[in-house]
C-alpha cells in the first residue's frame, strides 16, 4: 500500500499520537472482536475513534495491518502479565496451580482476547506468521513451565515425560473453551461456564485437572 501523509487534524483538537493510536487500538479490538475480521469496517472504527479513516490508515498501513496491531497487542498484554506472574514456590504444586490460574483469569478478564485468536485461526494465522513482533515476544509462560516442571520432575513428583508446550496447551483448552464455548455449551447442556457463583469450581477444577495430569502414571503399553 502507498504511504499516506499525515492528514490535517480537526480544528481545536490537538491531541497526542500515542493516545490517539491507543484509542484507535481499542475500539479496533472491540470491532474486531466484534464483527469478525471480514465484518469489522475502518470507517466504523474512525466514527467511534472521533479520528478519520485516512488517520488510521496514516498511523497503521490499512486493516491488515490494524489487525495485526491488535494482534500484537493483545498477545503483549498476555505476556506481561505471565513476566509478573511470581511463582518461586517451593512446592511444583502449588506453583503449577498458580500459573494455571493467571491463564484463567487473563482469558476471563479478556473475552475480546479469546475471539480475536479465534479469528486468527479461522483465517490460518497468516497475519501472526507475518508479524515479527510476535515473534520475538515468546513466552514468559513457557519459560516458567519449564523451571516448575523441571523442579517437580527433579523431586519426582510430576511425570518425565511432559514438557511445556504440552502443558501451555492444556491449560490453554480449558481457558480458551469457557470463554468460546460458553453460548454453545449453555444451550446444548443449560450451564453457563462463566456463571460467576461457578468461577471458583471451575477455577479449582483446571487446577486438580493439570496437577492429575502431571502426576498420572503412564501405562505401559
């Protein structure tokens, strides 16, 4: 796409360029999450930014690559709060409960989070593939995982043979279902997965399900 310059700014509205792109990012989430990709519109989110299309487009290329700003910065939130996750434990137990929960509570606290992954799937995750940033954000999480798993296999308490991309995707499953499947599974089964008075329950039960995992032993076979 050709460059765009700077358009004029509306009269008696000075504002600040990292505002004005944060504002932007946050209605694009909303939309996004929203619409969809395909029914997410540029020019809805500039009506609700009180900004113009030709500034979104000033600021960041087009929808492509709105999307995968949003993108970008969803998954930064993700990884800042598993860099203040503090899980120096000394039980691998507790720890691992511990680090189950921060995905719990960031997929609950973050539905926008949950569809916009779903949509990126949905479209094959080019625009993740294309991102560097992404890529160089990696995982806090994963990092982690690695030290609680290595303390617990070292102890003999977890299973050797788990490692932490394994148990990323387990805990992953769980958060990411309730937040998707909850319309789904209310109408098919008649329970709400994030029925408040249940949040403790199911909070407690990803806990017992990852810890059973980790200390299941293999059948030979």
């Amino acid at each position: 796409m050709t460059s765009v310059e700077e358009p004029v700014r509306p009269a008696g509205r000075v504002r600040d360029a990292a505002r004005t792109k944060a504002e932007i990012l946050d209605v694009a989430t909303q939309e996004f999450a929203r619409a969809g990709y395909d029914g997410a519109r540029v020019d809805e989110i500039a009506a609700r930014t009180r900004t113009t299309k030709r500034m979104i487009y000033y600021y960041f290329g087009g929808k492509e690559q709105l999307f995968t700003a949003v993108l970008e910065r969803a998954y930064g939130a993700l990884r800042e709060a598993e860099r203040q996750l503090d899980v120096e434990h000394p039980d691998p137990v507790a720890a691992i409960r511990r680090l189950a929960e921060l995905t719990f509570d960031h997929h609950e606290r973050h539905p926008d989070f949950v569809r916009l992954v779903s949509i990126e799937n949905i479209r094959g995750a080019g625009h993740i593939a294309a991102s560097g940033k992404l890529g160089r954000l990696g995982s806090p999480a994963l990092e982690v995982s690695r030290r609680i798993l290595a303390a617990g296999q070292e102890s003999g308490l977890f299973r050797a043979d788990v490692d932490a991309v394994d148990l990323h995707a387990v805990i992953s499953s769980f958060c990411f279902f309730r937040v998707t499947g909850r319309h789904t599974f209310g109408a098919l089964f008649g329970r709400d997965l994030v029925d408040p008075a249940q949040r403790g329950h199911y909070r407690a039960m990803l806990g017992d399900l990852v810890v059973a995992y980790l200390t299941a032993v293999r059948a030979a076979g």
